[in-house]
C-alpha cells in the first residue's frame, strides 16, 4: 500500500479516536453489479468516519476489484468457479430475461427461473466454500468484527454472522415479488394496495387489477418456499449443527436497510427495524470533460438528451440501434447515448457514441432534457434528484416495475424496446421534453428526495453503527417472528372464537329445544287431565 493511502488510514483512525470513539469492525458480504456500486456509498462512508471495513469477495468475482487503491479492505477467498463462468451465467440470464415477452409473463417465466436457479447454485457454492475454508474463518474469528453487513438477495451474509456470533443487517433495493421481506423479514404488504414487483400494477387497482395481484402474490410465495431453499435448509442447518431454514436466519437480522422511498415507491405499512434510505449514492453534478462539455454547449437552447440502458447492458441489436438512432436524429436536441456495438446507419449528427458517460453529472446539467433509461433503481433515483423526466425501456429483474411507478407518478413514458417502432420512441421523446407536466411532476418528487430531515446515506451509515455501538437492536424487532403463520393470522383465535358461538348457539338450541320439550309435555299432560 502506498504511503498516500497508509497516511489516509491513519488519519481516519486518529479522527476516530479523538471523536466519539465509536468505530467499529464491519465485515461485508457484497453482491455483484449495481448492488455493489449502491452499498460501496456507504462503504465509503462509514470508512470517512473512522470504521474499519473488510469487503469478502470470491476470486470468481466480476465487478469488485480488490486491486483497486482503496481505504477499504479486501479479502479475497480462492473458489473453484472462474470469473467467466460467473459472467457467463449472469449474462445469459440477462439476455433471456431481456428477450422475453414482456406481454407474456407466465409462459416464459419458466426459463428464467432455471437460470436463477442455477444462479443460486453457484452462490451457494460459494458459499459453501467460504465456511469450509478453516484458514479463512479462523482469521475471520480472530479479526473480531462487530458486524456483517450484506445484501439479501446474495445469501450466506447471514450465516457468516452466525457463525461468528455477531449481529448482520441488509442493505437491499427488493427481491423478485418482494418474497424476502415478506416471509424473512415479515414485511407486511397487503396486496390489495402494494402492487407485486412483476405484475407493473400500482398502488389503485381496479377489482381485476387486484385479482391479477393476489394470484403474483401467492405464485412468489410459493415460489420462494420452493426455489432451491430446501438446499439452503440442509446447507445451513449442517453448518449450525441444528435444525433451521434459510428464511429463519435471514429473518434474524437486527436492520434492513431498503434503497428506496416515497418519491420513488408507493406508501406501505412499515416496522420499526426496515429504514428506507433510498438515493443515498445522489450526488451533486460534478463538471464534465472537455470535449463533452463542449458537445453539450453546443446544443443551444434546445439542451441534450441522454441514454444508457446501465452498466449490464451496453449495446442493442442492429435493428434496434438503427430505430433508435433514427428516432433521435429528428430532434432538435443533442443526444449523448451509451453504446458499445457498431455504428448505427442512421445515427445523425446531434448524436455522439459513448463506451461510457459520467451519468449522474450529464442528468445534473442544467442543459439535460431527458433520460432515456432501462429503469435500473441507480439511474431512476439519479434522474429524480436532478429533476430529469424520463422515456422508460425495461428490459428485465425490476426495471419495469420501476418505470411502472415512474409512470404513475408522471413522471416518465413506457415504450417496449423490442417492439416500440421509430415513430413511437419518437412521439415519447417528443412528449416527454415538450410536454411540461413531466418536468413539474419529477421536480416534485426531487423536491421530496431533497426535503428530508436527515440524509439517506447519513440515516444508514446512522443504524449500521448503532447496531454496532449496541450490539443488535433487538427492541426494534417485532413479535411477528416469535409466531407461525396461522398465530400471525389470528386463525386459532378466530377459530376458538368461531368455537365459542358455535358452542354457545349449540347449547342456547339445545336449551330452548328443552324447554320447547318441557313446555309440550306440560301442555299435553294439562290436556289429558
């Protein structure tokens, strides 16, 4: 390491000690992409502040670069798996949940859950080897952290903080369905105002809307309880040495940090232990190239207009580019457009190719117009920020339910990529910059994410080391835990109440007949006397 870097560290350690003396060990159990990028801003942080932060990630992985100059530590454990056979498998997920019919949800929803199934047979590979690797977890024991910060929708966070006896807390955007928070956090979402993740519905549902909801609902119930959790089970219960389940560990977290909030998702019911800290990574625009800034001065009056479709997708088919292009060639806008395959024949020349853009500081331009986005939760919360309306192209995971609730709150248009024709990008081009009711409904909801009492990176960076100060936050977590499903229903005491009038109207019958008996019998005796 570098004495830049050593001076660094030591100055953060002497910040902590003259502070508040707080500062803790936090061991990190990351995801790999956008997930990544999201929890380093905290990682980040809680560095600044004086904590010491080591980062686990596997030889297999793809984003995370340990080699990197960074004030965080990296421990990197051998797998038998490679890098490509990693990236290989997330991107044919990605390319068959892309392709697929987003009009037809159910039929071709069978593939991709054998893809994440296999996905999920390589985490727990990994995972497997990580708690089988004695070097490792010995040193791990002997590092004494004070928490295991992870992502839950990456299993195996939980059952390092298991093993080593220490609290962990989540750091999540959501999960297919929302099936995660439901069942392991208990999350309450009534599904007649909380829309499913895949069914793009919002939070007011027609009677049919609301039937199309409970069916998602049950089906990712179900779906959990049988997506390869039974491996997990036995995984975690033999490592344990006791009977559990993968949704009971992962229920124990003491907090859930969940990257989103109310300009972005609809209202919920909420628990005191989920803290909802979305666009915590927004940041003020920082000034662009040269070159770039040039490019974008040169647009005049009539601003620019940008387009990615993020870090997982970098290029579309030629038909598509050449829809695409010829949709932005007949604005008057300048257009800057991420893109990594070849030339479209159409492109005009108010647009400039791009193998990467610094996104956040073209939506912070005060000359930006639009965003053309595939819906990812980064890009979204960075638009909102700078109040940037946007032209909706989901392609797979959330993205769609994204736009959904973009949509419904006016501030963005949904086309279809693979089906939307040159006219159609175009009319929601055109309606998206021209049309001012976009922009004033995504000034309102950045107004929202900038009035808040605390930050969200402040408010997360805030409970990760209250739970370190007080080792857990138990007074936080609800009883709802401590129940099966039929007590947190109330279905014995509705059925020992059930039980209670039905007896009670069994022996008021039973009390009448006899009296009505009684009474007959008199009658009769009287008669014959």
């Amino acid at each position: 390491m570098s004495v830049k870097w050593l001076s660094f560290l030591l100055l953060l350690q002497l910040t902590c000690y003259f502070s508040s003396g707080s500062c803790g060990k936090v061991l990190v159990w990351p995801m790999e992409y956008s997930p990544w990028m999201n929890m380093k801003t905290i990682l980040d942080e809680l560095v600044t502040r004086g904590n010491e932060v080591t980062v686990l990630t596997s030889s297999a992985s793809v984003v995370i670069d340990p080699q990197k100059p960074s004030a965080i530590k990296f421990e990197t454990f051998p797998v038998s798996l490679n890098e490509d056979e990693f990236d290989n498998s997330i991107s044919l997920l990605i390319t068959t949940w892309t392709n697929m019919s987003k009009n037809s949800f159910w039929p071709n929803f069978s593939p991709i859950r054998s893809l994440l199934e296999k996905y999920s047979d390589m985490l727990l590979h990994i995972c497997k080897e990580v708690v089988s690797n004695k070097k490792l977890m010995t040193k791990l024991h002997e590092s004494r952290f004070d928490i295991v910060l992870a992502d839950a929708v990456a299993p195996c966070g939980e059952l390092l903080a298991e093993i080593l006896k220490i609290p962990f807390m989540y750091s999540l955007y959501t999960s297919l369905g929302y099936s995660i928070e439901k069942l392991s956090g208990r999350f309450p979402l009534p599904p007649s105002y909380v829309p499913v993740m895949t069914s793009e519905l919002s939070d007011h549902m027609t009677f049919m809307e609301r039937v199309k909801n409970m069916i998602y609902v049950l089906y990712f119930d179900f779906w959990f309880k049988t997506f390869n959790e039974q491996k997990w089970n036995q995984f975690y219960s033999g490592v344990l040495g006791r009977p559990t389940t993968l949704s009971e560990t992962m229920g124990k977290a003491e907090i859930w940090l969940i990257r989103t909030y109310w300009d972005f998702t609809f209202p919920r019911p909420l628990l005191p232990n989920f803290e909802f800290v979305g666009g915590l990574h927004c940041k003020p625009a920082k000034p662009l190239p040269k070159e770039m800034e040039e490019f974008v001065q040169s647009s005049g009056e009539n601003g620019i207009v940008v387009f990615t479709l993020g870090s997982m997708v970098s290029k579309v088919t030629e038909e598509r580019a050449n829809i695409i292009a010829s949709a932005f060639a007949q604005i008057p806008q300048k257009v800057l457009w991420r893109y990594d395959g070849k030339k479209p024949d159409t492109l005009g020349p108010n647009t400039r190719l791009y193998k990467w853009i610094p996104q956040n500081d073209l939506l912070g331009h005060p000359k930006t117009k639009a965003f053309v986005t595939h819906g990812g939760s980064n890009g979204i919360y960075e638009a909102i920020y700078h109040g940037i309306p946007m032209v909706g192209l989901p392609l797979f995971a959330d993205q769609p339910h994204n736009i959904a609730q973009m949509k419904a709150k006016g501030a963005a248009v949904r086309l279809d990529l693979e089906t939307m024709t040159r006219v159609d990008f175009l009319a929601a081009l055109k309606e998206v910059i021209n049309n001012p009711s976009y922009k004033e409904k995504v000034m309102w909801l950045s107004t929202i994410q900038h009035d808040q009492p605390v930050k969200p990176l402040d408010r997360a960076v805030f409970w990760i080391e209250f739970v370190m100060r007080h080792k857990g936050a138990k007074h936080l977590r609800p009883a709802v835990h401590d129940l099966t499903w039929f007590q947190y229903h109330s279905l014995d005491v509705i059925g020992f109440l059930l039980a209670c009038v039905a007896s009670a109207v069994f022996v008021i019958t039973k009390c009448c007949l006899f009296c009505y008996w009684k009474f007959a019998k008199t009658g009769e005796k009287g008669k014959t006397e």
